[in-house]
C-alpha cells in the first residue's frame, strides 16, 4: 500500500443541486422550472420520477449540514433554485425563498464549511422557457437580474460563486437530444443556447466582481476527453470536431475571449452564429478565480463512413437524436468495461489527461474538480451497512489519477464528491443512486454508505491510501 497525502489547504467537499434534493416544489412561494414540467411529462423520466419531494432536503437541512460537518468537510458546493428565489424569472424576489439559502449559508458558516453556490443548476424558471428559454438572448439577460437579487441577499458569505453547471447539458440536452428539460430537439437552438448561456456567465460573473468583491468567481465545465479510434487523420478529426462541440465551445470564449474558428465553420450548415454580438466574448471572458471541472467518463470517437453501422454509444440516453450538432459524420463507440450504473465507462487516466491539457492550455488558472463520483446499484446488508466498494474503487482511482496530475503541475485546489446524497438523478429518476449517503425516499432516513467513512477518512487526514 502507498500514501500519498494532500495539504493541509486542499479543499474537500461534496456537491448536490436543488432540484435533485430540496423538494417542496410548491412551498413557500416557489414558482415552476422547465424540470417541474419536464419531469411531470408522461414517458420523460423513468417511472415517472419527479423532484416534488426528492430527498427532502428543504426541511432537513440542518440534519445535511451536520452530516457535512460530520465528514468532516471544508467546503459545500449546492445550488440556487432561480424559480424559489425570483418565480417567473424576472422583476419580484421572493423573500421565503432568500431566507431559505441565507439560512443554509448561515449554517454552513457556522459548521466551519465553506459555501460554494451555483447560480444555475438547469431549473430554468418556466416563464422563461414559454418566452423563448437559453436559444433566446433576453434569457442571458433575466439571469443577469437574478444574479444581483441573489448576490445582494448572500454578498460575501457566499466563498465562491460559480455562475453554471455543466452549460454542455443545459444546451445540447434541453435543445438538441432533448432528453433534459425543456426536451426540444432543434439543433440550431442548440447552439444558439451555447452562446446565451456563455453570455449569461459573463453577465453574472461582472455581477460577482461588482456586488461581492471579496467573493471568488467559478464556473463548472464537464469537459470531455475525447479519444480517437485509431491514429487515422479522419479519426483524429473526429476528436477535433467533437472537442469543438464539448470543450471549447466553453473554453474559448470564456477563457481565451473568442470561438474558435474551427467551431463556427464545422456548425456553418446549421447555424451562422448570427446571435453572437460584437462585445460578447469580450464580456464572456470574465477572468476566473478557478474552473470548475466536473469528470465522470472518457468518450471515443470515430469517424463515420456513411454506411457501416453506427453505435452512437455516447452515454447520454436514448434519443433519435443527437446532442452532437453538426457532427453527424461522427461516431460515438461502446467502451470496455467495467462500467457504473450510469453505463459510463470508468476510465481515471482520462482525468489525469484532462487536468494536464488545462494546465498546459491555460497556464495558471486555478482548477477544482466540482464533482465526480458513481452510481451503483447499492444494496442494504443484514446489518444495515451499504457496502458500496465499488464506489470507494472509483473515489480512490479518481483522486489518485487527480493526485498524479497535481503531482505534474496541475494546479488543482479542490475535490468534491458528487453526491453528498442519493437524489434524483434527471431522466434516471430515483433509479440511479450517487450519493455518499444513502437516503431512503419511503422514510428519508440517511445513512452513511462505507464510502462515507472512507471519505471522511481521506477528509480528515489528507491521506490517500492505495
Ligand atoms: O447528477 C448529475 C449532476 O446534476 C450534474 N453532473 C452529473 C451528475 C451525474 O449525472
């Protein structure tokens, strides 16, 4: 066995999202998101899973806070419900709403734990959506307003505000595949919501600078390390094309301030990028205090010849169609196992890749990982322990391969675990399970699986033992 040890000033948290845990859907004042009406659509989630009650995080939450503080974390990554705190997604704030994260900032505070809130974790207020939703450029500005209403009531208690999560699902699985909320399939949409929701960052990240100055600034990226079947130049374009589409879509306008070229020409079939406006990436690349990277999965590409049989094996859920605007000359294929619950191959290297390409792409930005973490089917023993080694296999070869890429330079700060609790996990309902602690929806009782233990553990130590 190896130990390697982390700093004293390396931060672990664990992660979770309003929709997949607070429930009370309908109290207190709070209005309906595209994932209330979503869910709510006969065949769009499995049994028909909602996030009405979800893991009833809204009144438990002191008890999840003493959980945190129990495993002994630094930091707390949770996100803003934007119809609780502003229904309808402009003009009135709803004060039940505010006071409901001012008081789990508070209790944070207070535990010791560092808060970390997303302004957008994918619950779009409905209204929004009926006026046209991310393809429509006034969205970028609504969120704009909301950030200041949220950033006013929380200011400097928050540490760091990270603007978006993961805007690759919120863009080409609301708008492309459809199988996210809102569920449109236009492909064009697509990518005109890539840019407004860039642009939504770059607004609310000036909102940040001017309103909390003391705060640190964010964003969570799930970035995708993209492999080629083979050595061939039509493989090798595949990746490019598909980097284009999942990384510096993002990337580039946030961090070098531009689109890279090759993106606007390879998507010019379906889009002509009309919507981006002179002075936009100007204003989407608001420096960052650190990127947030969320890694789960490596993806390999092929390029497709226009006759073999495709396997569009991309992990991203049943759907005629494609997340992948404009890439229909490329293939997605199954990887070797094992794999989780999710069907997402398990693949630590890729993260040590990743960290490095930023490190080398983006010398001296900051970068925390902001989740990672699997699903699997966790059982209940005699003795009422969830003995989930799988999950600690996957914590432990995670971390290391983050280890290994710290070790090479890569400037990273941070781990938090995605999830904190079991909780519904999007088109999968309750049927896939991620959390750390296992909640039982009949009852609501949590309990600590032994991933748990273990990530307290490495939380209080800084030891990881391989
Ligand atoms: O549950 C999600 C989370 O909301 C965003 N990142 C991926 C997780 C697992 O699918």
């Amino acid at each position: 066995m190896t130990t390697r040890n982390f700093p004293e000033s390396f931060v672990w948290g664990s992660a979770t999202a309003a929709y997949q845990i607070e429930g009370a859907a309908a109290e207190d004042g709070r209005g309906r998101s595209i994932w209330d009406t979503y869910s709510h659509t006969p065949g769009r989630t499995v049994n028909g899973d909602t996030g009405d009650v979800a893991a009833d995080h809204y009144h438990r939450w002191p008890q999840d806070l003493d959980h945190i503080a129990e495993l002994g974390l630094g930091a707390y990554r949770f996100s803003i419900s934007w119809p609780r705190v502003q229904p309808g997604g402009s003009g009135r704030f709803n004060a039940a709403g505010l006071d409901f994260y001012s008081r789990l900032v508070d209790g944070l505070l207070e535990r010791g734990v560092r808060p970390v809130a997303t302004m957008y974790h994918w619950d779009l207020p409905q209204e929004l959506e009926d006026a046209g939703g991310w393809p429509a450029r006034e969205t970028a500005l609504r969120f704009e307003e909301y950030a200041s209403g949220i950033v006013t009531a929380l200011g400097d208690r928050v540490h760091t505000w990270t603007t978006l999560n993961e805007p690759w699902c919120s863009a080409y699985l609301g708008y492309a595949s459809g199988v996210h909320a809102p569920g449109r399939t236009e492909p064009a949409a697509a990518l005109a919501a890539v840019h407004h929701l860039n642009l939504a960052h770059g607004l609310a990240g000036r909102v940040v600078r001017e309103l909390a100055p003391s705060a640190e600034l964010s964003v969570t990226l799930n970035l995708h390390v993209v492999r080629g079947a083979s050595d061939s130049a039509a493989d090798a374009d595949a990746v490019r094309r598909i980097d284009a589409l999942a990384n510096r879509a993002f990337l580039g306008p946030m961090l070098d301030g531009e689109y890279p070229a090759d993106l606007l020409a390879d998507t010019a079939p379906v889009t002509d990028w009309s919507f981006v406006r002179s002075g936009d990436e100007k204003l989407i690349a608001v420096p960052l205090d650190v990127l947030g990277v969320n890694y789960y999965a490596s993806t390999l590409v092929r390029a497709w010849d226009g006759h073999s049989a495709r396997s569009d094996a991309d992990g991203h859920g049943a759907s005629a169609h494609s997340p992948w605007v404009g890439a229909d000359d490329v293939d997605f294929l199954p990887q070797p196992g094992p794999h989780t619950a999710m069907g997402w191959n398990i693949d630590p290297p890729a993260l040590t890749e990743l960290l490095l390409r930023l490190r080398l792409d983006y010398p001296g930005q900051p970068l925390m990982i902001t989740e990672n973490g699997a699903a699997f089917d966790d059982v209940v023993s005699a003795d009422g322990r969830i003995h989930d080694d799988r999950r600690i296999d996957y914590l432990r070869r995670h971390i290391g391969a983050m280890a290994d890429a710290r070790a090479r330079g890569a400037d990273v700060r941070g781990y938090f675990v995605w999830s904190l609790l079991d909780n519904f996990e999007w088109g999968y309902g309750y049927d896939r399970r991620f959390g750390i602690i296992r909640v039982d929806y009949d009852t609501q009782e949590r309990t600590w699986k032994d991933s748990a233990h273990w990530y307290r553990h490495l939380a209080t130590t800084g030891r990881l033992d391989e």
